[in-house]
C-alpha cells in the first residue's frame, strides 16, 4: 500500500470517528466504501487497530466503540 492509500485511509477513519459514526464495524464499512479501490476490511483493520489505535490518535471508549483523541485531531488537522 502506498503512503498516499494510507493517508486516505487514516483521514477518512478520523473523519468518521470525529463525526460520530463511533462503532468500529460501521467505520469499517463506510471506509471500505468510500475508499473504493485500495480499501478491504483487512487494510482498514491495520489502519486502525495498529496505527491509529497504537498510536494514540484514537481510543477505546468502550467495547467496540471508539472516539479521536487530541493528538487524532492534529493529526487529521495535517492530512487535510
């Protein structure tokens, strides 16, 4: 995957989660469907459990529902 593919990903993830679609299984289908071509459950899982989650731009808020954090709003601040 390229870093571009990825960035899109990770944007489109934090945008979900920032305007309230806080389920992680709805994030995965709205991301898979608006990143047609380069997107599958499988990248969207990487992105966000090992990146995003990893790295503390998101957080488990409770069992599968999950909110941004500051540092996933400056984050999307400099992907947009």
């Amino acid at each position: 995957m390229k870093d571009q593919e990825r960035d899109i990903l990770r944007k489109t993830i934090l945008e979900l989660i920032k305007k309230g679609h806080v389920h992680y299984t709805d994030i995965e289908k709205k991301t898979v469907a608006t990143c047609l071509h380069f997107a599958t459950s499988n990248t969207v899982r990487k992105q966000f459990y090992r990146y995003l989650l990893t790295n503390g731009y998101i957080e488990r808020v409770s069992r599968g529902i999950y909110k941004i954090t500051q540092k996933g709003e400056k984050l999307l601040e400099i992907l947009t």
